[in-house]
C-alpha cells in the first residue's frame, strides 16, 4: 500500500512539473539537462534518465538526440550545424550551458561518463579505468560504417571513437569537411610564379625561363650569364658556366659601385678619386672609357634606369640621391634632407619605384617613385648595416646583406615581413655587392677576396664562384633577362618634357617631368620657367621627407602651388587698391573740412550779404563733394 501511495505522489508531483524544451522530466519530477541523458551517471537520482539507453547504443564521445533514438558526434553540437531533428543540439541553452561549463578534461584525457579524467590511451584496453566503466563500453563501434562519420573525405576508425582525414592538397575544416589548400601561401614554394590547382598547385616559369632538366628550376634561356665584378683597379668580366676571366677594364685609380645597360651592352661604375660615374662598353676590345659625372663629392651607389635612360645614384659625403641622363648632360638632386648616409641603390622602373639603403644610425632601407614623391621606409627593423641591394622583379622582392649581422635577407616591395636566408661570419665577413639571378644569390665579399653564391630560397649548396681576388666590390650579372623590356611611358604624345621625364607612380599618366634644381616648372608641368629663389627652392625645402605615400611632398613647385601664388599676387593688388581708394578719400574729407573751418573763421570780417553768399557756396561744394564720394565707393 505504501509503494502505491508514493508512485501517486510522484505522478502528482509530475504532472504540476514544467521543464523546458532541451530539458527530461524525470520519474521523480525533477528536470535535468537533455545532454546529461544516457551519460552513464544518475542525474535524476532514480536512474530514470539511464534507462533504455541500450536502444540508442550512444558512445561517451556520442549525444542522444531528444525523443529520438539518434546519435551524433559531440563534435557537432554548436557548430552552427542542425544535426538533430528537434535542433536541441544547436539550442541556445544547451549552447550557453558548454560555454559556460566546458568539459575539463585535456585533448590527451577521456572523459568518463562519470566526470572522472584518464589518460586517452588507457581507453579501450580492456580494463575499467573510469568508476562506471564508462572507458570501455562501445570500444569494438565502428563509426565510419554510418555515413562515413559524417567525413567529407577519409574516415579513421579508433580505438575510440574516430577522426575524419583529408587528401593530400586539402585541409580539415570543422572537424568534418575538407576544403582546398592554397599551397602558394608559402611564398619560397616555387622559385618563380606559383599556380594554386583543386588539391595541389604548379610551379611555373617567366617568360623567358625554361625549366631545368634535372634541377626543376626556372633557367634562362638564350645566351650564357656573365658575371662582371669591380676588383679594385680592374674590372673582371667571368663566365658564370666555365669561370673564365677577360678582362674588361684595367689599369684604374679606383672601382666600387657597378650598374649596367644591357640594351646598349655598357657598364657603368663610380670612382671614390675621380669624384665620378664612367661608362664603358662591355666589349673588351673596345677600350674608350668616358666619365659622364665629375663633380661627385663621393659616389656611393648607382643604379641604371634602362628604360627612360637615366642613371640614380647616392652620394654619402654631400648626403644627396639625385639622377641624370646617361650623357650626364641633364641632372637633378631628388632628394637632400634626412639622410645620413646613403649608399646601395636599386631601381624598378616598371613600377616607378626606387630602393636605396642609409647605413647612418638607425640604419633603414628606403622607398620611393622614382621621380621622388612618396618617400617611406621600407624597412628599419632587425637592421644594422646593409651593403648591398637587389630586386627580384618576378617575385618582386627586395635581397640585401648586412655586414655587421652578416646574414642575407630579403623583404617583399612593401616591408610588410623579411626573412633571413642565410647567415654566415666566414662567408658574409664584409659583404659588397649583391646581384639575383634565376635561383641564386651572389655577392662580393671584401675580407674574403671572393664572390659567393648560395640557392636564395633554402641557404643550401654554398658556392665560391670566383676566389683570389684583390678587393672585390660592385657586381652585376650581365643577361638581357635581369633588364626586362617594359612601358615606357614618357614616348607618348602628351608626355613631352623640356627637361626630364621620370616614371611616376601614383598618377594617371605614370610620368612626371622634372626641371633643374632651382628652377621653378610653368604651369603646365612639362616646361621649365625662370629661375626661382634659391632659399625659397633649396633641396632642403623642396625634398620630400614623409614616410609614407599619402603624405609624400613634390620634388620641385607643382602647378597647384604655381596657381596658389598667382591667387595670392591677385588678392594683394586688390587690398592695395581699396586703400588707396580710401586714402583718396580720407583727402578729400581733409581738404573739405579745412575749406568749412577756413570760411567760419573769416566769416565774422563779412557783411551779412557776404556772409549768405559764402554759405551757399559752400553748401553746393558739399554738394557736390558727396556725388564725387558716392561715385568713388561706387566704382
């Protein structure tokens, strides 16, 4: 009679009991958790949210859907996924409650159904580790049998539980689905243009590159590289496959900083004791040297621009970075303030941009077009002293060599990362020049007398191309593939320029024209006008000193500043004419006055006919000196 009295007493208790929608009412009348069913643990107290679990046969890993018989991988609860067809397993309770109270166990533990933690390996091992034996139940389950696990790809079945794997090309998102790598993220991938492919990727070449038979690599076609090298009183001409030497210059006071015209096969090279640039055909026989500059305090860097014909180079004593035509005839200091001591040069002119390098503390790389607008740093960071610069115009990047870490780097064209490549004090003692060709780098070494080269993308396979050399400094290979052939667009109609006519980035028309220093250009832009006021257009001023695009100064006046001058000339002629309209009149009231305070003081003398008569005049003067007043404010 008792238990019957109890079981109404709970039917009664049931039926004023309300639990929510991802919630079990218990036998005793409790709620709990839907999540919490068929876990191996008594949550109801009376084992009723245990029982007939066996018809589900849900795994510890595994949640039982409500009102339902199905199981699916805790894995999916709260993945944005409605996997259960009641949507519980995507509820926000059920969502707040595992935020709030995540499982505690790690990614190497299991999780007991009882809330116990064993190391993972100690499931399914055929003895009971967790109190309710939970390790061990449903071990023999393959879960890849049902729907391949819910994988898009590959499934693994484990001792427990399992993974789902994906194929080569492809990664493993949420646990379930596969979806395609983009391997060209990894920018040392291919040694040239990297194509992502579904589930792989290709590496393919320039043009003008082949692929290596045996190496795989991108090689240049066409005739032989030759590496030309500045060797103190010589200039060396080497075969980069055979390693034989000519001689292309000798016999000279001093040679440091090389550049080179393929198109026109000349050399150009700077001389620290002739204070200047000389020019050279490259052909040995044909020995006329010309010196194009001669009044370069000290020559540092230079750089050949073979598309519009210029020459850039750095001077370290007079702290100038400045350009000419390849005649020397024409020239123009770009830029003369905030720099301590430039030196390495390198220019880009399909892009418009030129690189340069300031080993004067901080040391820094720096940015800029070409005809000197949008000046920035590159790179200022994990720098000490850069020697030597070279641009890979394929992968556009930036390499250089630093002779106080003695390490090579390279950074990408807008300084947003730079990698090291290789790091050696025997090799890199005192690094010079540096030049990239194909898969390699190669630079000068002065202590070591020699030139090395190393594989740019991995630092391996170390080679000395060409020891027992004096002190060699400047170098450059020589192939028509290191110069490509791109726009030039001071060839067009519009683009003609009196003086000199530079690429441009950030313009419409990618060209700008440039006048003598101290030389103001017409409102147009393309012609040069008078000779302005040296304080007034001094390098100083006039140089471009922002560090970053937006915020870029001209090099000389622009037509908008012109126009602004012309406004200001107009605005003060008119403000000197309204006062000397008012002096004017200011003069007239004077004088009218003068003419009142006179007749008053003489009128006593008059009779009083006179006196009548001298009034009415100069009433009618008044008269009329008001009309006059009126016009004159008038006009």
């Amino acid at each position: 009679m008792s238990d019957l009295l109890h079981s109404l007493e709970v039917d009664l208790k049931r039926s004023d009991v309300q639990c929510g929608e991802n919630e079990f009412l218990c036998l005793n009348g409790r709620c709990v958790s839907a999540l919490t069913l068929c876990s191996g643990r008594d949550d109801c107290n009376d084992q009723s949210d245990e029982r007939n679990c066996s018809v589900s046969g849900c795994g510890p890993h595994e949640f039982l859907c409500s009102n339902s018989t199905v199981c699916i991988s805790k894995y999916q609860l709260c993945d944005g996924h409605q996997d259960c067809a009641s949507g519980i397993d995507e509820s926000d309770d059920l969502c707040e409650k595992r935020a709030v109270q995540p499982e505690g166990c790690g990614k190497l533990e299991f999780l007991c159904g009882s809330g116990q933690c064993i190391e993972l390996q100690s499931a399914c091992d055929n003895f009971p580790d967790c109190s309710d034996g939970s390790d061990e139940a449903n071990c023999d389950r393959n879960e890849c049998l049902v729907a391949n696990g819910q994988c898009s790809d590959y499934c693994w079945d484990l001792p427990l539980g399992y993974e789902c794997a994906c194929p080569t090309g492809l990664e493993l998102i949420n646990h379930f689905i596969c979806e395609d790598v983009d391997e060209c993220r990894n920018p040392d991938l291919c040694d040239q243009i990297c194509v992502n492919l579904p589930g792989s990727y290709a590496c393919e070449c320039s043009r003008g590159y082949r692929k290596g038979t045996h190496t795989g690599t991108c090689q240049a076609a066409g005739e032989e590289p030759i590496m030309i090298v500045t060797n103190h009183g010589d200039i060396k001409s080497i075969n980069m496959n055979r390693t034989e030497y000519l001689e292309i210059a000798d016999r000279l006071h001093s040679a440091t900083a090389l550049s080179m015209d393929i198109t026109l096969s000349t050399i150009f090279w700077s001389g620290d004791n002739h204070h200047g640039i000389f020019r050279k055909s490259v052909d040995p026989n044909r020995k006329e040297i010309r010196q194009i500059l001669g009044d370069v305090q000290s020559p540092g860097g230079i750089a050949v621009d073979w598309i519009y014909s210029h020459i850039y180079w750095t001077d370290p004593r007079a702290r100038t970075l400045s350009l000419a035509t390849l005649d020397g005839l024409k020239r123009k200091t770009l830029f003369s303030t905030n720099l301590r001591e430039p030196t390495a040069i390198a220019v880009d002119p399909e892009s418009g941009f030129l690189y340069w390098v300031d080993i004067g503390k901080p040391a820094k790389i720096e940015k800029a077009g070409m005809n000197g607008v949008g000046r920035r740093i590159l790179v200022s960071v994990g720098i000490e002293k850069p020697t030597g610069i070279a641009l890979d115009y394929i992968k556009k990047r930036l390499y250089w060599v630093d002779s106080d870490l003695h390490e090579l780097y390279y950074t990408d064209l807008d300084g947003l990362y730079h990698r090291s490549v290789f790091h050696s004090p025997k090799y890199l003692a005192n690094p010079f020049g540096l030049a990239v060709f194909e898969d390699r780098a190669y630079w000068s070494d002065v202590d070591g007398k020699a030139v090395y080269s190393i594989n740019r993308f991995g630092g391996a396979n170390l080679t000395v191309l060409t020891p027992n050399l004096t002190e060699p400094r400047g170098l450059v290979v020589f192939h028509r593939l290191m110069q490509p052939i791109v726009q030039n667009w001071c060839v067009e109609e519009h683009a003609a320029c009196e003086y000199l006519c530079v690429p441009a980035p950030y313009t419409e028309q990618h060209h700008a024209c440039l006048c003598p220093d101290d030389v103001i250009p017409n409102r147009t832009g393309h012609t040069c006008g008078k000779e302005a006021d040296p304080v007034a257009t001094s390098p100083e001023q006039t140089d471009p000193v922002t560090t970053s695009p937006e915020q870029a100064d001209p090099v000389a006046t622009s037509p908008e500043q012109t126009d602004l001058k012309q406004l200001d000339a107009v605005s003060v002629g008119i403000i000197a004419l309204i006062v000397i309209l008012l002096g004017i009149v200011m003069c007239c009231a004077a004088v009218h006055w003068r003419m009142i305070v006179g007749h008053v003081k003489t009128s006593r003398f008059y009779s009083p006919v006179h006196l009548h008569t001298e009034n009415a005049i100069i009433c009618n003067a008044q008269r009329k000196d008001t009309v006059s007043q009126q016009f004159l404010l008038s006009e």
